[in-house]
C-alpha cells in the first residue's frame, strides 16, 4: 500500500484578517498519532470483478480468493534485488541493468503478412469496393494500403524501447511517489493471458501520461510490449512517429469519410487486416474509452469505441476465436499539471514541446518534499465472446429523454413511463461506419459497461476526501482536530461502500500530506489556542475542488440520488429551512420515492450515472432505495392494519418467486409491485441524520446547479446560435453569477455542455440545419415564461440550499 512522507517542517507565514495564516509547515501537528484502520481495521475490499449478469464464467474461473491477500507493489522502486547482479555497482546502474532484462518479444514487421490477408488481396484484384478497378491500377492500389499502413502503425524497436524504458523510470522517479498496483489483479491478467487469447486493456483517461505510464507498468510485468491507440490530431507528425516505433497505433484520417467514399473504404478495409493481424499476433492492446478531462465534449470516446469496435468485428467474424477485455483505471492524488497544458493548447502536442514540457515538470518537483501518489487498477479480464451471447438477450426497448420527462416538467401527466432512457452523446465514426445498426449498439453498450468496472474500481484518493469535506462540509473552515476525525469517518464509509482507497498510514501524515497538495486551494489559520482552522481558498479555485470531490462521487451516487429525490419529494410540504423533525413527520410512501428516484434518473447525464446496460432503472430505483434504508437515513413505518414488513411467514411462495434473470420484470411482478405501494417510510431521527443528508445531497449540487441557472439562462440567451456558440455565452453566465453570489462550484464548462445537451435532448432547445451549420434555438413549448418557471421549478426541487 502507498505509504505516506513523514513530517517536514520549513516555516512560511503571511497575514490575514481574521488570523495568521500560515503554511502547513508551521502549523504545528503537535497531536497524538492515529492509525487509519480501514475496513473494521482488517481488509481493504477487493474490487474490480467482472459482471456475473453478462460474464458468469469470467467471474467463477478467473478469480481466486487467495489473490486479494498479495498486497501492492511499487512499479518504479526499482533496486538492486530487481536485477539479476549484486554489487555497490549494480545498485548505481539498477535502473539501467533493470531496463536491459525486461522480456521484449522480438517485434516482427507484420507488413507483409497485412498485405497477403484476405481483405487486402481482395482491394489488389478488384474483388473488393474502392479498390483496383475503379480508376486505380493495382500498383497504386498496393501504394496507399502502404501509405495507410505506414500512418497506422510501424515495427516496434527493441533498443528504443528499452532506451524510453530506462529514462522513464528515471522521470517517472522524480514526478511521482510511488506507482501501486495490486498484485493480485496482476495474477488475474497473467491467468488470462496463459488462455491464449488476446488481451485488451480499455482504459479511463486521466492524463496524456497515463498513454506513457500504462504500457512502462504492464512491461515491467511481464506482458510484453502494449500497443497503445493514440489520438492521432492531439500528436503532431513527429511524436507520431517516436510513438509508432514505441508500439503506437493511429486511426487514418481516411477511415472517418463516408461510406459512399473509395478512400474511406480502402482505409477501413487496411484497419480491419491491421487488427485482425495484431489480434492473431497475441500482442495486447491498450484502448481509451475516455476522454481526457479536458477535452469538452462526451464522456466516452468515440475513437475508443470505433478501436472497440475493431475488436469486437474480429471476434465475431472469427478472425480470432475470443478476446480478453481487462477494464483498466489510473488515479493521482494530482493529476499533473503536465497534461492540463498540453490539453488546453490548440495546435496538437509537438515533441520539443511535450519534452519541454516534461523538463519544466521535472524542474518545479525538483526538491519538492510532497510529491504525487499513483494507483493502477486492472479488473477482473472477461471473455468478449460470452459477454456478446448474454448481453444481446438483456436489450428492451428505449424512449428519448423528450417522451420521458417533458410532459411531467409542464405538469402534463403525473406518470412515468416504465421504459428506458436513451441519450448517446458520442458520435458514431471512424470503422463503426460500416457496421451494422444492431453491432453499433452493441459496441455503445460494451463501452459504457466496461467504463462502469473501470470506474468501480478506481480507488479514491485522499485529495478526493479532503476536496469533498472542505466543499461540502466545511466550507466556512474546520479546526484541524475535527477535520482529522470527518477525514477517518469518510475513509470508513467509502470502504464500506465497496470502494478501495489510494492511501494508507498515520492519520496526521495522509492529512498533512493531503493538504500540503491542495496549499494552493486552502487556507490555514492558527487560533490562539494552537489549533488550526483549515478553509477553502474563496473564489474560482472551489472549482477546482469541485472536479477533485467528483472522483468520490460513484461510491455515494446511489445515496446521493435517494437524498435528492428525498429533498424533491418534501419540496412541496416542507419548508427548506424547516426543522429536521418536522420533515421526520411526513410519510413516504414507496410508489412516491421510486418516481421521483426515476424523475432525477432522468434528468441526469449517462455520462455521470454511467449505469450498467444490463440493469434496469426499476432495479436502481431498487437499490437506491435499499441504501437509503441500509445507511439509516429512511426507517420503515408501519401503517395500520398493514402486515409488518419484516414478516416474511405469511408471503406466498409461488412460481413468480422462483429464480429468474435479474433484469426481467413483467406483468407477474405486479401484484408484488402494489404490495410495494403499501410501504411506508420516515427520515430517522438520528442525530447523524441531518447532516449526513445535507452532504449527501451537496454531492450532486454542481451539476444540479449547473442545470438550473441553464434554465434561468433561456430568459437572456442569444438565440438562434451554434451549440458551441451558446455553451461559451452559457459558461460566460456562469462565471458573472458565481461571482455575484460567491458560488464556484458549478463554474465548469463541462457542466455548461451537459446541461445544453440535456436541454436538446429534453426539448427545450432544438437543432436545425443551417449554411452555416447546425443552430439551436429555443424550441415553441418553452418560449413561454411559464413553462420556463416550470422547469426551472423541477430541477430545483432536487436542490437541497
């Protein structure tokens, strides 16, 4: 486990008005050590495991209960019992010697055998649409497949790699901490890979580095040489080309044109030979199904998917029999300042650049007591094969968000429609083209199942905690003795939740620590009793804190959704501000908390929720409601003349309870649906209770917020106007009314784009086509001031003030 820096203490002071603030070194830690003692002080949840709905025998035969006692390593601490010599020598050339003995298959040019593949023969002979024959004689057909081929990939060499290896680990040294991974998800891969099927790693992306640090991390175990898809518009040609030679692969910018385009389809056919080859070869592959963070635009990629989709027509075309998908997570306590500058600069990353970019990395961390900590996460492989049989038998029909939501916003109906929500953000391109409508569903579908698993397994780090306690607990500042106890009871609970955490030690160190990262978005001021108070710095920086609390989101999102459909249910009989016995009194009926649990569903993006595609929104609903009632925030209340509900003698067993699939509910469920109806529940009168629901709620006030100044927005928007357009004027209002009301939270031009295209998909902007390109404008059921006070009235229902 990740083990924390000791106490350091250069003293820096400046002034306040309220106090002396002053640096976290100065502070004076003189308190008692505390252990953190995770889970009940003994075991750390294993996470990562594979669905057992879609991939039951992934989940039975690739796991061992003896593999989550293996503990974690540090990939870059390299020392001399790493090599195969000893010797006072041996321990100044470790990094050196350690690099020369890593296994690097030999890397054969797999050109030739591209060339020779059926589909590419058929380009040559003229067999085959938009190949010889149609204007082009074979020899220039033979041409640009090795034009196309040369864009795509080269041979990796061995020298080089081992070069990049031996100065990475040295760079990778001075940036980071330590760089964990569990030994016994390792052992998991490593059983894969002995099946003899093709491992592909689908990725989160949290950094231009983690295209870098991932294949140095599964080399060093022994997997051999990673072939990483890049963005080939963020690389400028000659980073494409050290990339390649380091096992790079790039989509050709031929395969987005259309289907009716000779060029399009001759580059489409040269990919597929190319990951047909690659596949047969048994090399791994590294696909990103995430965006990085500050890309605006959806959540999952479409380049991802279009790689995914590759893989999944290899296998179902029987290239290969079957293939290995391994979800796979990264976190940093900080992400590094390094990628924020690459993303945010127009023009694709240069290599002069990107190396300067690293050197002034590398110089800012140069002696610098508190450095970054790094977790890699690899859940649990399953078959692609298997996952493709179960998962086409859990499709159901779809509504969009319109049919869903508008009619309950303007109070037409009361009733939700028992269906599910479609919203697909990411654009279809690149070889999903040419697939069929069925197969780009079902790549859709896998992505944002294996995005899911890569997200439950992310560990939470302690910058993730510390952002959250200061955003949405103490915001108005908390001595240090409290904030020591608030950050143990919320390590607790994500553990309990079935999240790991990316840090272990004494509590003073891992708080010490925590915050000297965050010393640019905190303030320390020293009372006269020699204690702390610990505040967030005012201003744009709470934004800041905002994205790093998102990470701990997924371990409370369930939670979170029950307390605000809660705070939406009490909205219309209980004042806000009422006291938290008077809203103790009123009775929530089930029916009430499933429909306005399914309301907020709704509303919410995918990309946030990222719900399995096998589970139903009535079984979220489900389990949203039993987390409510497991974390003691709802207590069953028992009406007259009802059976209790912990009366289980007089239920019928009959052939509606025997065992069916998890996912099926239909008409026989209904009579046990009314049964439900009769339940009642109150808020528990715990004295925890209050404010354990207020922070539950304050998780998803970002975006919640974000959503109804959108709405107030459509009074004094610009329109008709380009999506991009009115987004930038909708951020613009974001930032004058954060700095009106002292709110930053929302302040985040990802929220701004989510909310414009929730609004599309709910109806309340529409897209027309233009010579200048696609415009919005308000549509005619919301240019009315009413309907606009309507919708603004039910997002803010779910907004706990």
């Amino acid at each position: 486990m990740t083990t924390m820096l000791k106490s350091r203490s250069p003293v820096q002071q400046r002034s306040s008005h309220n106090g002396q603030e002053t640096s976290l070194w100065s502070s004076g830690f003189g308190m008692k050590l505390e252990a953190v003692t995770p889970f009940l002080g003994k075991y750390r949840p294993f996470v990562g495991r594979c669905c057992q709905t879609c991939t039951p025998k992934s989940w039975e035969s690739l796991f061992h209960r003896s593999i989550m006692d293996l503990g974690f390593c540090n990939v870059i601490l390299v020392k001399e019992e790493n090599t195969r010599f000893r010797g006072w020598l041996v321990r100044r050339l470790c990094y050196f010697l350690w690099s020369l003995e890593q296994h690097i298959p030999p890397c054969q040019d797999a050109s030739q055998k591209i060339m020779e593949s059926s589909g590419v023969q058929n380009l040559l002979s003229g067999r085959a649409p938009g190949g010889a024959g149609e204007g082009q004689t074979p020899d220039l057909v033979e041409k640009e497949v090795q034009r196309i081929l040369g864009h795509i990939q080269a041979p990796p060499r061995p020298f080089l790699l081992r070069l990049f290896s031996w100065l990475l680990l040295r760079v990778l040294n001075c940036l980071f901490l330590n760089v964990q991974l569990h030994k016994g998800q390792m052992k998991m891969v490593h059983k894969a890979a002995q099946a003899g099927s093709p491992l592909v790693f689908l990725s989160t992306h949290k950094s231009i580095l983690d295209g870098i640090l991932l294949p140095f991390v599964l080399l060093s175990q022994g997997l051999g040489v990673l072939r990483v898809a890049w963005d080939s518009r963020a690389c400028s040609p000659a980073l494409r080309a050290l990339l390649r030679n380091l096992g790079g692969l790039f989509l050709p910018p031929e395969a987005n044109l259309s289907l009716d385009s000779s060029k399009g389809v001759l580059a489409r056919a040269v990919i597929h030979a190319a990951m047909e080859q690659l596949l047969v070869s048994g090399q791994p592959l590294l696909i990103f199904l995430e965006e990085p963070p500050g890309a605006p635009g959806p959540r999952l990629s479409a380049l991802g998917q279009a790689w995914l989709g590759l893989v999944v027509q290899a296998v179902h075309v029987g290239t290969v029999p079957d293939a290995m998908l391994v979800p796979v997570a990264i976190t940093y306590d900080l992400v590094p300042d390094i990628s924020c500058d690459m993303h945010q600069a127009s023009s694709p990353l240069g290599l002069w650049r990107g190396a300067l970019a690293v050197l002034q990395r590398l110089r800012s961390s140069w002696g610098c007591l508190h450095r970054v900590c790094v977790r890699v996460h690899l859940a649990q492989p399953f078959s692609l094969q298997e996952y493709t049989i179960n998962a086409r038998s859990c499709w159901s029909g779809r509504q969009t968000l319109e049919h869903l939501l508008q009619p309950v916003v303007l109070g037409q109906c009361t009733v939700v429609p028992d269906t599910e929500k479609e919203q697909e953000w990411t654009p279809t391109t690149g070889p999903l083209l040419a697939f069929k409508e069925e197969d780009q569903l079902l790549v859709r579908r896998l992505s944002r199942h294996i995005l899911h698993a890569s997200v439950a397994s992310s560990a939470v780090m302690s910058t993730a905690i510390m952002a959250t306690l200061l955003l949405f607990k103490h915001q108005k500042g908390v001595v240090l003795s409290q904030l020591l106890g608030e950050f143990s009871w919320l390590t607790e609970e994500t553990l309990l939740r079935g999240f790991d955490v990316g840090f272990s030690g004494q509590l003073r160190c891992l708080v010490q620590h925590t915050l000297s990262l965050l010393r640019a978005h905190v303030i320390l001021l020293r009372i006269h009793r020699g204690d702390l108070v610990v505040m967030p710095r005012p201003g744009p920086g709470l934004t800041y804190l905002a994205r790093l609390s998102a990470e701990l989101l997924p371990a409370f999102l369930s939670e979170a959704v029950g307390a605000c459909a809660v705070r939406g249910l009490l909205a219309g009989r209980v004042p806000p501000e009422g006291p938290w016995e008077l809203q103790g009194i009123e009775l929530l009926s089930q029916s009430e908390l499933h429909r306005q649990i399914l309301l907020l569903l709704h509303l919410l993006p995918q990309d946030l929720l990222l719900l399995q595609p096998c589970q139903s929104s009535y079984c979220y609903c489900q389990e949203v409601l039993d987390r409510l009632i497991q974390c003691g925030l709802l207590v069953a209340e028992e009406t007259p003349g009802s059976r209790p509900a912990c009366d289980t003698g007089r239920q019928r067993l009959s052939a509606k309870l025997l065992w069916k699939p998890s996912g099926d509910f239909t008409d026989s469920d209904s009579d046990d649906f009314e049964e439900a109806e009769g339940r009642y529940f109150r808020l528990s009168q715990q004295s925890r209770c209050p404010d354990f629901f207020l922070f539950l709620c304050r998780l998803l006030s970002p975006l919640l917020k974000a959503f109804a100044q959108a709405a107030v927005f459509l009074r004094q928007g610009q329109l008709p106007d380009t999506e991009a357009g009115y987004t930038e004027q909708l951020f613009q209002f974001f930032q004058v009314t954060a700095q009106e009301e002292g709110i930053f939270e929302y302040v985040d031009p990802n929220l701004a784009i989510s909310a414009v295209w929730t609004f599309r998909d709910l109806g309340v902007l529409q897209q027309t086509p233009s010579p200048a390109g696609p415009q919005l404008h308000l549509s005619p059921t919301f240019a009315s001031r009413d309907n606009q006070d309507k919708l603004e009235q039910f997002i803010r229902q779910f907004i706990c003030s």
